[in-house]
C-alpha cells in the first residue's frame, strides 16, 4: 500500500475516538492538540482520571457504553482502539460506505489513513512512515529524530512567524523576500539559538533583514532563547 502523505486541518470537524484505554488515551491527546471542531469518545469503561480535564473542555463528550452504528453520522475522521475484531471491522465498513476518514489503531487493513511516527519541535512537524510495514522502524527514525532536531528548531520557527507578515508588508518583490527567507535559514541563526546566544542572533537578523526592520529585531527575538 502506498499512502498519500497530509496533514489534516481539523478546525470545525467532527471527530470520534471509539476505545479511551491507554491508546486511546494518547490518541484522544493528540486528536485535541490538533483544534478539532468537536470530539466525541465511547467506550464501555468509565472515564480515566487522567482524562478528566480533556472532557471537561466544550467542545468534548464522553459516553460509557458500546459503539453504535449511528456514532460515526456527521463525523470527518474516526479512530477506534477497541480490542474487539468484530467493533473493529463494523467501523471500519460503516466508515467507507460514507466516505468517512477512518483509523484502527495497529490494523492498517481496516484503515483509510494511518498516524505516522512524529517529531515535533514548536510548529515543526516531521512525519515517518514505513507504509505500515515496520513500526519499529519507523518508531527508531522518529528517536534519531528527536536527537537530530533541538528546541531551536521551535524559535527559529516563531522567529520567521513573527518576521513574515513584517517583511511582507514592505512591498518588496517576492524574489526580494525569498533572498531573504533563504538566507536565514541557510544562515548560522540555528546555530546561534542552540547556543542561546542573544547577540549573535541580532547581529544575524542586522546582517539579513532590510534596514526598515532593523527597529524590530528587540520584538522579534523577544522570548526565543
């Protein structure tokens, strides 16, 4: 199987955990970093306590008792980690007669898309796939990874987050701009952050940035290191 990688925007879609033991749990985490629009949860057992300030949110609820059929009505993306092969395939058939995006957790045959292993670092998200042959593998690249991206990954992130719509609103040509974007990046800037060095990284953006910015390098290294 060859899957299409992408990254799902969440915002005002309705989504369904199917299962909150201690896979769900993590799932159920992750579903809400993302700003689903709404998450609906069901499982037999009663609530963990661990998952309490999770449901105490609006737009979060919680029902103990088994999956109906007509749980996954309305619903963009459903995920289910239930033990039941039976619950399992009933999901994942009632999602593809409606064209719903569906995952079984560590089943990629009853799967419409499956979760990669994930590094991230602040608004820097890498994503690995071994097209579900290899978890293990996928989860040993994730870990060197993890040691290959530092926090700095993170500020230099919020950095060109902050300076974007600055540099953009000089009405300079996108090629100007672009020279500019990719000079920083290429530039020793990451470097400077690992080493949270505060001068260095102004001396940098002096160097980089249009004088017109200049004035702005206090506001747009405030916090990052």
């Amino acid at each position: 199987m060859r899957y299409y990688p992408i990254f799902v925007n969440l915002e005002n879609k309705r989504c369904l955990v199917v299962g909150a033991g201690e896979v769900g749990k993590r799932k159920i985490q992750s579903l809400l970093d993302a700003g689903p629009g709404w998450l609906t949860i069901v499982d037999t057992a009663p609530a963990a306590p661990e998952l309490a300030p999770l449901l105490a949110r609006d737009n979060v609820e919680f029902f103990q008792r088994g999956f109906e059929d007509t749980d996954v009505d309305g619903r963009f993306l459903v995920i289910a980690c239930t033990s039941s092969e039976t619950v399992n395939w009933r999901i994942s058939n009632l999602c593809a007669e409606r064209g719903i995006l569906c995952n079984i957790v560590d089943q990629p045959e009853k799967c419409s898309f499956i979760v990669p292993a994930t590094v991230k670092r602040g608004d820097l998200t890498v994503a690995i796939s071994t097209a579900g042959r290899s978890p293990a593998m996928a989860k040993r690249i994730r870990k060197e990874l993890q040691e290959n991206f530092g926090e700095e990954y993170a500020s230099l992130l919020t950095l060109m987050g902050r300076l974007r719509p600055l540099l953009l609103g000089l009405g300079r040509t996108t090629a100007e701009n672009t020279a500019v974007f990719r000079g920083l990046v290429d530039s020793h800037l990451l470097d400077a952050m690992k080493s949270r060095d505060l001068d260095e990284v102004g001396e940098i953006l002096k160097k980089s940035l249009p004088e017109p910015l200049h004035e702005t390098i206090p506001e747009l290294v405030d916090g990052l290191v």
